[in-house]
C-alpha cells in the first residue's frame, strides 16, 4: 500500500487548513503581547497617515488667539529704551525667568481692559515668587474669565511605582480656586506611557480624569478638568459636556504654525499693539470677543509635544484642543470590540477569496483590492465620518492569511507540477511536458495545429530485425535501455524534443515547442548527431567484455524544413507530433545512410546554417525515391575548433565539381588523390569514380545537373 505525501494530505483538506491558519493568525493578533509589541505602535502610525493625508487640515478657530513668551520677550531688542522705560511690566521681563508675577498680572488686566473675553495661561505658577499677590488679585478679579494652569507630578517610590499628585499654584490662588485651574498634561495615552516614550507623539485629547484614575483606580468621578476645557467653557459661558472619557477621541489638529503668535511685549509698545497694517487688524482689535491662550513660545522652554504633523508650541496644542471642542469636530475611535470584529471578518473574506478563486493572480489581486479598499474606507470614515477605524489588526491579518494562503497555493501548485511532470516525463518530450505546464495558452493553440520550421532527426539502429532473430529478449532490452538512455539524454540536453520512438528508432525535433531560432536550432541538432556518434563509441566499447551485448551501429539523417506541428491521432490516443515533407526526407536521409556508407546524412538547409560551426564532406545531389527535386547531402566530419579541416576536403569537394560539369577524367584524377589521403577504401571516392567510369562510356545528357536517383527508400 502506497503512502501519501503529507502535501497530497494537504491538498486534499486545502479549505480546513486555510481556514485553520485564518483562526490561528485571528487567536495571535488577540495576545496583548503582540498588540503591545507591534499592533498598537503601528496603528499610531495608521492614524497618523489618515491625519496627513487626503484633504488640507481644518483652518485655525477664527475666536482663538495665541500670546506668546518668545525669545524677544526675554531681551527686548526689538524696543528702544524709552519704550521699556514706559512700562513697569517691560522692566520687569528684563529680569530672569521666571518673571516677576506682577508681568503676568498685567498681561491679564491689559487683555481684559482691551476686550478678551477669555484667558487662559498655559504656565504652571509653582512656588512662592515676587508678584504673587499681584496675580492673586488680578485671578480674583477677573476670575469669571481667566483659568491658569496646573499638571501631574509623576514619583516612584520604593518598589518601582509610578503614582501622581497636582503641582498646584497655591500661592497665587484665591478662595474657592477650583473653577481657576485647569490641568496642562496634554494625552491621556502618552501620560499612561510617559515612563516607557519621553517624547510621545501627542494625538487624543484628554478634557477630563481624576488622580485616581490617572494613579489606576476606576471606578471615581472625574472631578478635574482641562485647562482647554475650562478656557472655553469660559468663553462660551456656559458648561460644556465633552466625550467621554471611555471612548479614545483624537484632536482636530490644524496642522502645524497655523496660528499667529503674538509677542508678550507686543501689549505693553502702544504702537505694536494698537498698530493697523494696511488693510489688516491691530493685535488690540484681535484679541476683542476672543479666547486668549497666552504660553511658552521660546526653545528654552522646551514646551513642545510631538504631533501626526510633527512638533507643536504647547501652547497651540492647548489653542487645538480647544478649537476641537469648541467645533464639536474631534475624531472617535470604534470600541475595542469593532477591532476584533473587522479583523475576523477580514480574514473570513480572505479565506473565501483563496478558496474560491483557482488563478494565483485573481488571488493576489483579490487581496490586493480588499486591502486597498479596507485602507480607502478608513480613510473615508476618518476624514468624512470622524470615525478611527482599526487599521492595523484588521490588514495584519489580511496580508498575513493572504500570504500564507498564497504561498501554501504556490507550494500544493509546484508539489502538483513536479508531480505531472514526473508522470509527463514517462510518456512525453521534455519540452513538450514544460510546454503543457508553463505555457498552456501556447500549448492548446499548438494543439490545433500550425506551421513551423523545425530541425528534424531520425537516428536508427543498423540490423536490428536480425538482432531480435539472433539475440535474448531480456538481454535485447537492456542493451536497448543502456542505449537509449544515453541517446536521449544528449537530445535533451541540446534541447531538442523527443518525439518518439519508432521501435529501435529515435524522433528528435528542434522549433516545434519552442524556437531559439533556426540557426540555433539547427546548430543543437547537429551537435547531437556528433555527440551521439562520440556515446555509441564509447557504448561500444564498454560492451565489449560483456558477452551479452552486441556492437550497435546507427544511422542519422537530419534536415530542417517547414512541418505541420499539432496533436493527431484518436481521443483515445493522441500524440503531439510533427508532419510534412521535412519530415520525411529526414527519414529518407537517415535510411539513405546505408547507401552511402556512412552513419549521418545531413540536408543542404541545415548546413548552410551550421558550416560556420561544423566542417561537412558533400555526399551526393540526390533525387528521393518519389521525388524529382535534388537535395543535396553532407557528411559531419566533426565540429570546427574540435577537429581540424582535413587537407584532402578540398581536392575532394574539386573532384565532385569535375564530376558534375561532366569532366570525368579530371574528376577521376582529382578523386584518386583524394582517396589516397583518406583511405584505400573510401567508399564515397570509390562511387564518384566508378560513376564518372560508367558515364564515360555512357554520356548523361547536356541539361545533367550532377544528381543521382536513389533506387531504393
């Protein structure tokens, strides 16, 4: 009882294994491992492609305004002296960082008094300084429309935990501060994974929390609010009810510079601050109705959180923050159970696409085109939708099960051919098998048939009806099997199709399958003709010891012509083969060896296109039996560059142009030397001078153009 490969196994439960596979990759892309290593990181990076791509980003809030703390905030080398003698506050920012509070209390009282109607501080007043009750009491008064910043301080303790606690301003706060401060931590995911990323990139907002849930407790009111938040509910007057904090909403990022940023100092120079370009707005009439965020806005601050769009101002994080609040525009993330759900359905879709489709490139296409439709519809429900679907999982499972489905196809197609071909290579040519499995469009237009020209060699085994008569049968078959496995390897190996076997005889032909060209083609012929007679010798010789082997001499003829190439015979038994007067005159010329004594006969197209290649004797201008066209025939005497023209060739070859202008005398003297420099006994020799003999005595006719009839087949 025969075995079955584990891939014919395989094949047979082809749909249970691609379905397997598909719920092994679904079970994978569930561990939290595998979403914390690889799933989360490049779902970020999905989401941040989805923010950049497509249309332009969301224009900046018309009702929002930035101030901010630059570098010439610092120096004032953009102000004359009288200009900084004019104002305490400008004075006092000449000072180190930190500055004096009274600068921020002024800053407020002077944005207030100019018609803002809101202001939030994007600093966080730690610690006691010079000022602070000047703050205090400008917070106090203007309290209805002013929040200040406050953050989370993240400690280890001991055993390696992280825990947070509120760095509050407590020195400049008045009574009952609570509607005052706002926190300035930007982030809820990369606040929970600040530990592991020092510089996160920043893209859901966070309005909301409590320190019990930012220390890990669940389950506490979020009772602190954002400082963007609280801006706009002081700017709008009212309480604002943002997303809940159990759904992943990202900001409406309006890209990067975005926002003008007004100097501190530009407040406290009249000219800058009430100045009107031509056609444009004054900074005083800029700020009149609108929210106000006033922040860092020099590197040594070092305030600045990375975004999808790349680095950002802190201070205008906050302004877009509170711009996607304010438009109610911010993005929401599916919950985690759409994730799974997608990812499931994906690879269900792609195990019907692997087990329906059969081409490999219908297949490949197939995946391809639900890939790029998922992405597309991703990207539809982010920009259109402000939905964040699942990228990552979902497109990871399709690409995985679609390769895995691809390459299990390739190895079950490739185990199959190699299988065929092993069955093909018993019955059918080599070339004929690769033509069936590689190219079957080509092969089936074969099949109908069509013209072509082909090189064509028959090479048969000289007395083999009284080998069978003088022989044992067992020992025949060998002989023959020794034979023909040297024989037909080198057709192989010169790429050549073995057509057939005609009992002790071998069909050969080049251009029928597939064409290297006619000259190329003819060239492999000969040089298997060659290399066959050098593997009889050496046959030959290695049976001579051998008491069960007889000495086997063969007969070549080849020629090369147009055939009629297709599949002929009965439905029941067909054969690819080839037709025509090529053909035939190759058997004529295999058969017509024995007439002139030699083992291979060659047709004049052939040596036309192989005399660069190979040194040929002429045999004969014969006329077939059943034909009245000459063809004339050559001799191989072997390759050029293996064996060297002969010095004899050319009286020889003068000898047969004697012959056939019907100067006998001089053909026959011309012929004897020649004859001399071969052998005694050259058959060839020997017939030109006994016809030029006989057609002295008997003159051929005046239109004799040199041919000879073959009495026999």
């Amino acid at each position: 009882m025969f075995l079955k490969s584990p891939l014919s196994v395989l094949r047979n439960y082809r749909g249970t294994v691609i379905g397997v596979f598909g719920l092994l990759i679904f079970g994978a892309l569930q561990l939290p491992s595998i979403n914390f290593a690889y799933l989360t990181g490049a779902e970020n990076h999905l989401i941040d492609l989805r923010y950049r791509i497509g249309k332009k980003v969301t224009e900046p809030h018309k009702d929002i305004i930035l101030i901010g703390v630059t570098s010439s905030s610092f120096s004032l080398s953009e102000l004359s002296e009288e200009e900084i003698k004019a104002s305490e506050a400008l004075q006092l920012m000449r000072q180190p960082w930190p500055w004096n509070r009274k600068v921020h209390a002024a800053i407020l009282d002077k944005l207030m008094a100019d018609g803002a109607k809101a202001v939030a501080f994007d600093f966080v007043f730690a610690g006691a300084k010079d000022g602070d009750e000047d703050l205090r009491l400008a917070l106090e008064k203007h309290r209805e429309s002013v929040v200040i910043g406050q953050m989370f301080v993240f400690n280890e303790d001991d055993r390696k935990q992280r825990s947070a606690s509120m760095a509050t301003p407590e020195t400049v706060l008045p009574q009952q501060s609570e509607d005052l401060v706002g926190f300035v931590n930007v982030g809820g995911e990369a606040v929970a994974s600040s530990s592991i990323d020092t510089n996160p990139v920043i893209r859901n907002v966070w309005y909301k929390t409590s320190l019990f849930k930012i220390n890990g407790s669940d389950g506490f009111p979020d009772d602190l609010k954002s400082l963007s938040l609280l801006a706009v509910e002081k700017f709008t007057e009212r309480p604002v009810i943002p997303p809940s904090n159990n759904e992943t909403i990202y900001a409406d990022f309006s890209g990067l510079d975005q926002y003008e940023v007004i100097k501190a100092e530009t407040l406290f120079v009249p000219k800058l601050w009430k100045n009107r370009p031509t056609g444009g707005q004054s900074a005083q009439d800029k700020i009149k109705g609108k929210l106000v965020f006033i922040g860092p806005a020099a590197e040594i601050f070092k305030d600045v959180q990375n975004t999808p769009y790349g680095p950002m101002l802190g201070v205008e994080f906050q302004a877009n923050q509170a711009a996607t609040l304010l438009r109610k525009s911010w993005y929401t993330k599916v919950k985690k159970e759409w994730e799974s759900g997608l990812t499931a359905l994906v690879i269900l879709l792609v195990s019907a696409v692997l087990w329906k489709v059969k081409q490999p490139g219908l297949k490949g296409l197939g995946i391809f085109a639900m890939a790029a439709l998922y992405f597309v519809a991703a990207i539809y429900e982010f920009k259109v939708q402000r939905l964040v679907f699942p990228m990552a999982m979902p497109l990871t499972g399709l690409f995985l099960h679609g390769a895995f489905g691809l390459l299990f196809d390739f190895i079950l197609e490739r185990h199959e051919r190699q299988r065929v071909r092993s069955v093909l290579d018993r019955y059918v040519s080599k070339n004929v098998a690769s033509l069936i499995l590689t190219d079957r469009e080509s092969f089936e237009s074969t099949l109908k048939g069509s013209k072509k020209g082909v090189t064509v060699v028959f090479s048969d085994i000289r007395g083999f009806t009284s080998m069978t008569e003088a022989t044992d049968a067992t020992h025949l078959v060998d002989q023959l099997n020794e034979y023909f496995l040297q024989m037909v390897d080198i057709v192989l190996k010169q790429d050549g199709t073995l057509q057939k076997y005609i009992g002790d005889a071998i069909m050969a032909v080049w251009g029928d399958t597939h064409s290297n060209g006619a000259e190329v083609d003819a060239e492999g012929a000969v040089r298997t003709a060659y290399l066959m007679r050098l593997a009889l010798i050496k046959l030959n010789d290695g049976w001579k010891e051998n008491p069960n082997r007889m000495d086997l001499k063969i007969g070549i003829g080849i020629n090369y012509g147009e055939a009629v190439v297709g599949n002929i015979g009965h439905p029941q038994r067909m054969e690819f083969t080839v037709l025509g007067d090529a053909v035939n005159l190759a058997a004529r010329l295999e058969s017509g060896t024995k007439q002139y004594h030699t083992d291979l006969l060659i047709g004049e197209t052939v040596e036309k296109m192989t005399r660069a290649k190979f040194i040929f004797r002429i045999a004969d201008l014969m006329v077939v039996k059943g034909k009245t066209k000459p063809v004339e025939v050559f001799c191989l005497l072997g390759p050029r560059g293996e064996v060297e023209e002969p010095a004899w060739l050319e009286l020889y070859h003068q000898g047969i142009k004697a012959y056939r202008t019907q100067r006998f005398d001089e053909a026959i003297q011309l012929l004897e030397e020649a004859k001399k420099a071969i052998s005694d006994d050259d058959f060839l020799c020997e017939m030109y001078i006994l016809r030029c003999k006989e057609y002295k005595a008997t003159p051929p006719p005046a239109t004799w153009d040199g041919s000879y009839t073959l009495k026999d087949k």
